[in-house]
C-alpha cells in the first residue's frame, strides 16, 4: 500500500525556516502580555521559529482552563507584527478554521482529539477548501493508524497541499515513564507509506515532563523527522494548562543545541560499501528467518490436526507460559531486550493459534461435505 498525497514539499513553503523546522511557544494563550514576553524570549533564540499558541484548548472535563477564545487571535497578529515569526494553532471545527483565516494565522493544526472523529475532520477540510494554508494532522489519542491517514487525506482531498503530520504519542493504560506511549513503529510505518509527507515530532505530549525531552527529541531525530513541537513558557510554573510539560525559551534553546544533527546518508564511500556488505548480511539472516518461520508454522498447522483428532483444545496456556519464560530467559542471556522477545514471541504465538485454529476448521469442513447429503439425490 502507498499513501497518494498530492503534497508540496515543506523546504517550499517554510524557505525562511531551518531545518529541523522548529514550532514553539505556550500551551496556552493567557493573556496578551504572556503572548508577547514568551515570543519575545523565543525569537531572540529562534527569530525564525514557527511561534504556536492554543487559543481553544479541548479539556477533558469542565472548569478547566478552555483557552482565552477569539480574544487570543489578536494576540497573535501582535506577535507576528513584533517578532516576524510565522503563527500556528490549533482549529477544531469550523468556526476556528474561519476565525484564524480572518485574522491571517498562517498555519494550523488538527489536535489529536479532533483527528479520531471523521464527521470533524470532513467539517474542517469543507471549510479549508479554496484556501493555501498549512495544515499539521496530529496522530490521534489512540494508535490506529488508518484514521491518521484518514485525517490527512481528507484534507488533502479539500485542496490543501502544503500539509505534514505530527507525533504526539498515543494513550496507553500501561504504566509507563511518557505521558503518551510514542509507538515510533506507527510513524515508521507512516512514513514508509508516504515518503514525501513531512513528519514532525511532538515530545512535550509524548514526554509530559522536562527530564524525558532530550531522548525523545533526540529519537525524533534520529528517525529523520522534519522538526520539533515543543511547548514553552517564561514562567512554566504558572501556566494555565500543561505547566508540567513546559520549559522556558532559554531550556529550549539548551535542549537543542545539545542535539546531534545527522544526515540521511554519506558520500564516504567506504562508509557505503561497509554499510553495502552490512545489509546483505542483513539480508541473507531475514530470509533464514522467513524459512524457521515457515517450517515453524508448517509444525503449529500439524499440531492443530493432532489437537482436532483427539479432542484437545488449541489454547495451551501453560505450555506458552513455558514457552514466553524461556525464551525470555535466553533472550536476556543473549543480550535481546525482554520488551522485544515478548512481543515477538506474542506475535509468533497469536499465528501459530490462527494456524491451528484453520488447521482444525479444515478438517472440520471436510467432514461437513462428507456427511452432507447431495440435494435432489
């Protein structure tokens, strides 16, 4: 599967902006002299950072802060008057696409509560289309990646070509050090699906705390994604909403001065042809992987034929609690991560249960057509 974007490449329609393309600024928007002591901060780091600011945040309940409204938006043309920076918020329907087109905002974003409901989407793109401005697709709360793409192409579909996606990791129930699980396979995956689609990385929503933002930013990086959404404060503390998740202008600019900056490849060519003969042994160890995996499943299919014959149920659990422990066991004797031998012996074990449970529906069919009398005979 390819994902058909009609996209403009991003180097485009951000050519003032240096890569890795860096969208910074509060969570919120407080009060106009907030607006301008933060952007005033940033831009003397990052005069050409893409200054972001919510002005109607979604909160998951009531009484909470909900963003100053429409007041916010004249703020934001005072930022951009005064700073130069390019303006960026998010927009949840409508309304807001409306609103921030009238006061030339000059990019927005649709938030990862928004991203989950199709209907909201489709309202947002009818109000985008006859207009140029970017769009950033966030990935929604939960991992499913067909309505991140969803989001995008329904925006794309409205006319909107100067589009990119951003990373904010996906809630989990699992007790874990991110306020997001940052699934990074998703993103791969996303990217492998659209190349030429623009991913940036949100590590404030994946992080949740200063501490965690250097690796994840870092990763993010490493991954080779376009840029970074980070929020920041002068005053953290104090923030309205997310204050936890926050650093000043001055921490930002700490945080990425330390980060390594790598290119995609190398005109070494040494380091091509090591990296050549590299990959073929790569290579040649998947397919013996693919051929233990094939005649792995060949015996799991036999198995289940057993199981059938003699009233045996597919489900061995004691058996795969066996299984898990050893491996497990070895894994970690031979230097594998345990969270990896889990899933993959988990992933190996969900087929090898499919197998047996088709192995069994085969033979029960067979035994169908054998008793079923031919109609009309």
């Amino acid at each position: 599967m390819v994902l058909d974007l009609n996209i403009v490449p991003i180097s485009n329609w951000l050519p003032n902006v240096e890569k890795p393309y860096l969208i910074s600024g509060p969570c919120s928007a407080e009060s106009e002299s907030q607006m301008l002591q933060i952007a005033r901060q940033i831009s003397e780091y990052f005069p050409n950072n893409i200054f972001r600011a919510g002005i109607w945040k979604p909160r998951t309940r009531p009484n909470s802060f909900e963003g100053v409204g429409d007041v916010g938006l004249k703020w934001m043309q005072r930022v951009k008057e005064e700073t130069g920076m390019l303006t960026a918020t998010e927009v949840a329907n409508a309304l807001h696409v409306e609103k921030c087109l009238k006061h030339n905002i000059d990019i927005l974003w649709i938030g990862a509560r928004t991203v989950v409901n199709p209907f909201s989407v489709q309202e947002i793109a009818d109000a985008l289309k006859g207009t140029d401005i970017p769009v950033f697709i966030k990935n929604p709360i939960n991992p499913d990646l067909q309505l991140w793409i969803g989001a995008l192409e329904r925006i794309n579909n409205a006319g909107i070509k100067k589009l990119a996606a951003i990373h904010r990791g996906f809630h989990s129930f699992e007790k874990m050090p991110f306020r997001n699980d940052p699934k990074w396979e998703l993103v791969i995956e996303l990217k492998a699906l659209c190349p030429q689609l623009p991913i940036l990385c949100d590590p404030s929503h994946i992080c949740g705390n200063p501490e965690l933002l250097p690796y994840v930013a870092q990763k993010a990086l490493d991954l080779a994604m376009d840029g970074l959404m980070i929020e920041s404060h002068f005053n953290p503390k104090i923030a309205l909403s997310d204050s936890k998740q926050q650093i000043t202008p001055s921490l930002l600019f700490e945080l990425l001065s330390n980060l390594s900056l790598r290119d995609l490849t190398s005109e070494n060519l040494e380091f091509k042809n090591v990296l050549n003969e590299l990959r073929q042994v790569i290579d040649k160890i998947d397919d013996d992987i693919l051929n233990v995996m094939s005649t792995r499943m060949s015996v799991a299919r036999q198995i289940g034929s057993f199981k059938k014959d003699n009233q045996v149920t597919i489900l061995q659990i004691t058996r795969w609690q066996e299984i898990l422990k050893n491996q497990l066991k070895r894994g970690k004797i031979m230097g594998l991560s345990q969270v990896f031998i889990k899933k993959l012996y988990q992933l190996i074990h969900n087929e090898s249960i499919r197998i047996q449970n088709e192995a069994m529906n085969e033979i029960g069919e067979n035994n169908i057509k054998k008793q079923t009398p031919i109609l009309g005979k």
